[in-house]
C-alpha cells in the first residue's frame, strides 16, 4: 500500500488507467479469487490523508471511462463516504446510544479465526486478516449480514471491523456498523436490517452451492420469525414475513436447526 503523497498519487494513476472502466458493471461484484477486482483500494489513503476525495473526482471527470464507471464511483465518494462523514458529524450524540435489534450475543473465536463453517464468511474473513481490507458489499452482506442474524452484540461487531480494516475510523464505522450493518441505531438512516438468504450470495459471486446454503438461510429466515411482529410493520420487510409464513413446515424446521446449531457453535 502507498505510504507517501507520490505513492498515492500513483496509486491513483494505476486506478483509472487499469480498473476504472469496469468498476461500473462490477462494484458489487464478488470473486472468491480475486479480492480487489476493479475497486480503487484508494479508501486508507483518503481516510489518512495523503490524497483528497476533490483531487480523485476531477481525475475521473477527466478520464475516459464510460459514464456508469465514472457515476459509480464518484456515488461511492459523495454519496456515500462524505454522506457518512456527515451523519457521524451530525448524530455524534446518538453514537454512544445504541441498542441491538434483539438479544445480542459474544463472538466465538470463529470470527476471528474464519473458522464458523459459512464458505462465504469464512473465507472473506481470512482474506480481510491477510488483506485488512475488502469491498463494500462483502463488508455489508457477507461479513456485517451474518452478524446481525446471529444475534451478535453491535459493539461487538463495531470493535471487529475497527481491529481488522485499514481503513477503519471511528467516523466511518460507527454509522456504518451501528446504522447500516447492524441496523442499532434508531435507525437513524437505514430504513430496514440489510440481510440476505444465500440466492444473494450466489447470485453476486462465484461461490459455489453447498451445504452452507441451508445454514445461511436458516439463519436468514429464523431471524425473520423471531422479529416478524417489528418487521411485518416495516413496509420493505413486510413480504418475507408473509412469504415465510407460506413456507413449508418441514423445510422451515429443518433450516431453524440448522441457524440454531452455528448460533450455538458460533456465539457465546
């Protein structure tokens, strides 16, 4: 990684030159062999300020990439980055007042280890220990998802991505975590817990099926059971609560057992 303002500025070079055409089509894809893919990697060095997000954005005005690249990105900065910049700013007050969806739970050294027996999850964590870094989705689906399905205490996952990301601030965190990934925040800005079956999953990367699907899934429609009553009120949840009472009976104990077993296996 650039350590100094030459080194970043190449980094930058390297971006537009090499990766900044497709990152449009591809920014929320995931590859279990390829962990950068087309992102920037530009974020630590935002986030510690060797390079500005003003400086990037007249860069990749001026390029030639096609316009959902160029739109793409500049979302991810703006309307997003400095979009949280603001929210840490504004409900700085509420940081320290937050309050899990439901009964919260301790992390296993699992999580830790990327040793849970979830493909997914396992092996994103070792790729983020190795790495410290990995892209937003996988932060928010593959890692922050079974977080918040298995019940895990918010501060819990808070210190988890501030121990492991090198581009970790307190700032960027904090809402992302606590109001985006854990859904503990009021909400203040999220308006429903960003979870996911494993048709996600599959459907966003190249993992293959297998017996972790069952488990992703169990944990993903247990949690909807143990808080259909707050969901069903929540317009943008309100049809998986309906769709899981339609369920058949058998496959729905068979898949509530499965997300009890890793919750046991994975929490304390």
């Amino acid at each position: 990684m650039a350590v100094t303002r030459a080194q970043a500025l190449e980094e930058l070079n390297t971006f537009i030159e090499f990766r900044l055409h497709n990152f449009g089509p591809y920014e929320d894809a995931i590859h279990n062999q390829n962990h950068t893919l087309w992102h920037s990697l530009l974020s630590p060095l935002i986030n510690c300020g060797l390079i500005l997000p003003t400086e990037i954005i007249d860069r990749i005005l001026e390029s030639d990439a096609p316009l959902a690249s160029k739109e793409g990105f500049i979302r991810q900065l703006i309307g997003w980055r400095e979009f949280i910049f603001q929210v840490a700013h504004d409900y700085e007050s509420n940081q320290t007042q937050f309050k899990p969806f439901g009964p919260a739970r301790k992390m296993a050294s699992s999580w830790y280890e990327g040793t849970t027996g979830l493909q997914p999850l396992d092996h994103t964590i070792k790729s983020v220990i190795r790495h410290g870094w990995c892209h937003h989705i996988e932060r928010l689906m593959v890692l922050g998802s079974p977080m918040l399905m298995s019940r895990i205490n918010p501060d819990e996952a808070y210190t988890w991505f501030m121990e492991h990301f090198i581009d970790s601030a307190d700032w960027v965190m904090a809402p992302n975590i606590y109001g985006m990934s854990q859904f503990a925040d009021g909400p203040t800005f999220a308006t429903k817990p960003y979870i996911s079956g494993s048709a996600y999953i599959l459907k966003m990367s190249n993992f293959a099926r297998g017996d972790w699907c069952d488990t992703w899934d169990g944990l993903y429609w247990k949690f909807i059971y143990d808080h259909r009553d707050q969901l069903t009120r929540n317009h943008r949840m309100g049809m998986m609560v309906r769709q899981l009472e339609k369920m058949n009976s058998d496959r729905k104990n068979l898949l509530f057992r499965s997300a009890e077993q890793f919750i046991q296996d994975n929490t304390v």
